[in-house]
C-alpha cells in the first residue's frame, strides 16, 4: 500500500524528561510506555498500544472498563478527568487503599 509506514503500536519519540523502562511519557497527544531508559530529549522505544501495568494515584479505587487519564505533571495515571489526558480504559478493579498503586490499563492508542 502506498503510503504506508508501520502498523504504529511501537514508535520513537523524544523523551519528554528522563524515563526508565515501564515509565509512562506524554509527548504532545501521543501516550506511551519507554520500553527502554532514556535522558530527557534522548530517543525512546514507546509503546503505544497494549495492556499494561502503570504506577496510578494511591487511594483511587477502579472499576474495569473506568476511563484512565495520565496525569502529566504526577507521572501517574488516574480516574480524574480535569486537564489530564485520556489513556486507555482499566482492565482490573483496583482497591482504593493507600498502598494499591499499581494498575492495569488498556492504551487506548488512537483519539
């Protein structure tokens, strides 16, 4: 097909500050996952398509199928809509406790 470049699900961005692999990046509307460690401005695998595990605010309890945002300026993913942006929806129910940090989320992947 003419035009085509790759299927997308992986891709090379400028990482927007340091990431190690498994961090969450936002680089303009694109959201992805460092797949490798990277010095801010460097080049980065990203994944962009997937389930993963993220670190997500503490004491935020989700339901499968909630809405996920990223929360840029926490480097975190959330259920709070305000200026974050959306992500992917959750795959797993996460209990709400202070030490329940870690979430699973399905990359939406597209807009």
């Amino acid at each position: 097909m003419r035009g085509y470049i790759q299927p997308g699900n992986t891709i090379t961005l400028p990482a927007p500050y340091a990431v190690a692999s498994g961090d969450g990046l936002l680089v303009g509307a694109i959201f992805g996952i460092a797949t490798g460690s990277a010095a801010i401005n460097a080049e980065v695998e990203t994944l962009t398509e997937g389930v993963v595990e993220l670190r997500k605010a503490p004491s935020q309890a989700w339901a499968v199928g909630a809405r996920i945002y990223w929360d840029n300026a926490a480097r975190l993913a959330t259920t709070v809509v305000a200026s974050n942006t959306l992500i992917g929806a959750a795959t797993e129910p996460v209990a709400g406790g202070a030490n329940d940090t870690i979430g699973r989320v399905r990359l939406n992947g597209s807009f």
